[in-house]
C-alpha cells in the first residue's frame, strides 16, 4: 500500500513538473513592409505579453535584412511549439529550403501565430497563404482566391476580380465573436470594442480549413469594404494549429486589452490545442474600449500623447 501511494505520489510530481514546463515559443521577426511597421518595438511588447503569463518560454529570432545572406540562416523550427510571425517579407526572401523547412515544421504538428502584417508576406508561397488563410498587399488579387467575409450568419467568399487588403483611418471599432466556444473565444463578451487599430478588409485567399472566430463591419464612410470582415481566425495545416489575429498595426493598438488577451490565448491554443488563461476584469465592452497603459507608454512616440489616430493614412496599409 505504501508504494502503491508512494509511486502515486511520483507519478502527480511528474505530471505537475509536466504542467509547469514553460511552452517554448519563437518569436520571429526581421523585417516589415516599411517604417509605419515597427517591428523591433512590437517584438518587445509582444514577448511582455507573453512573458506575463507564466507559461511560455520566449525566444526572439531576427532574420536577416533584406539584402543580406540568407545562406545560414535556419532556425531550428522544431526547438518550439509555436512560432509568432511578427515579419513580413516578399517571397523572394527566403531560400527554398527554409520554405520547406518552416512547410514541415507546421504539417508535422508545430503552432503558428501570424499578426498583423505578417499576413502581408510572401504572396507567392502557396504553403504559407494557406496556413494564415488571407492576407492582404504586395500585389495579391484574384491569383490569391477570393475575398472571404461574413454575411448572415456563414462565412462567404466573393471571386470578383481586384485588388487584396485595405484598411481605413485608425479608429476604435466593434468587434463581433463569431465563433464563442472556440477555446481563444470563450468567456469573452459576444460584442466589444477595439482600440484604434487598422481595421483589415478585403483579404484575399485560399481559405482553407479557416474558422472565423471574430469579425468587424468594415465601415464604408472610412474607406471600408462594407462587410463585416474577418479580424480573428484559426486554421490548420498537416498537423498544425494557426491563429491569425489582423491587429497589431503599432503599440497602442497592441495596447487594447483584447489584443492582449486573444494574443496570448491564440498563442496558448496554438501550441496546445488548449487555453488556461483567466480573463481579466479589465476587458473592453459592447461600447468602450480598455487599454494597458504600461504596455501603451512602451511606444517610443507615447511622450507626444497616446496616439495619432486622426492622422491621414498613407497610401498602403
Ligand atoms: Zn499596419
């Protein structure tokens, strides 16, 4: 009897030491579309957030800059149960065999998760734009696959001919949950606001093995398509686990309360399949937004105010 108990005793110290182990994830990041992409800043707002919950072990890999060698660049993908895309590159960047690589990694079980621009990336790789489902600029249109919003309750897709991606001025806006017993979704308020963030509309894509989690009307009096608009998704590839999240554009839209929270869910999730995070009290509701003021005072520009919403949008993203 004393070493049936003893051995069950070993057995609970192993399964919690099991439960304890940090999740190893790699946060990848390098370059961006252009300047209006700060990608060395939000890498250091995306691993606090991580951080913060206690579950993950965080590692930032920078690739190489456009334009240098790329020849020993290959990260050990592996190493990790989920990879943060906070890198946006055009398909010419990475060799062949880092492709093939990353394409393995995510059929054989390995999580993603793409944010913001980082759906803007790699137009041309038919492996990469079915693990994030849509993406938007770098001359996506029709060759994509249609564009894909909600309408009456079904996701629906549209093959019209045009161009992929758009976005209007930086405004709060309402976010719709779609999908409320998806494991990032659950417990969250079925309407709530975001903060000033670009609201992504007119994605284009395959679409494949895609759950809509959370969309957003994409208001036409702000250059918007119209349709409520796919923000927040999961998908899978081979054996692997997407989640897909279109906000991030600085830090003060990484600063909007639900950003944190379905970002460290949607990390969670991906890697495990599962999500242990409380939410916090702090969660914006059906009319205002929240947002983390230490995370907010992180943007180098924050001393000139908390943001520049009202500023004319450049012609791109
Ligand atoms: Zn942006």
């Amino acid at each position: 009897m004393t070493r049936v108990l003893a051995t069950c005793f070993v057995v609970l110290l192993g399964l919690a030491a099991r439960a304890a182990a940090p999740i190893p994830v790699m946060v990848l990041d390098g370059e961006s579309g252009g300047p209006y992409h700060d990608w060395l800043h939000v890498t250091t707002v995306l691993k606090k957030m991580l951080d913060e919950t206690g579950l993950f072990a965080v590692t930032v890999v920078s690739a190489p800059a456009a334009g240098a060698d790329f020849s020993g660049f290959a990260p050990e993908f592996a190493k990790y149960r989920v990879v943060v895309l906070n890198y946006d590159a055009p398909d010419e960047r990475w060799p062949e065999a880092l492709k093939r690589s990353f394409e393995q990694y995510v059929s054989s079980g390995g999580g993603v998760v793409s944010v913001h621009a980082a759906d803007n990336a790699f137009p041309g790789w038919i492996a990469f734009n079915e693990m994030v489902g849509v993406g938007g600029w770098r001359n996506r249109a029709e060759q994509a696959g249609p564009y894909w919003f909600e309408r009456d309750g079904k996701v629906v897709s549209d093959s019209t001919p045009g161009r992929a991606g758009s976005h209007g001025r930086r405004v709060p806006f309402q976010v719709t949950v779609r999908e409320p017993n998806h494991p990032i979704t659950k417990g969250l308020p079925r309407i709530w606001m975001h903060q000033g963030d670009e609201l992504y509309a007119r994605l284009r894509g395959p679409g494949k093995n895609m759950t809509v989690l959370a969309t957003a009307f994409s208001d036409p009096s702000n250059a918007g398509s119209g349709r409520d608009e796919p923000q927040l998704m999961v998908l899978s590839y081979g054996r692997g686990r997407i989640f897909h999240t279109t906000w991030g554009h600085d830090i003060t839209a990484l600063s909007s309360v639900d950003f944190v929270v379905t970002f460290q869910r949607g990390t969670e999730w991906a890697a495990t399949g599962q999500v242990t995070q409380k939410l916090p009290t702090t969660f914006p509701s059906a009319d205002s937004v929240s947002y983390r003021a230490d995370i907010a005072a992180m943007d180098p520009d924050f001393k000139y105010g908390l943001d520049n919403l009202d500023l004319p949008v450049p012609a791109r993203r």
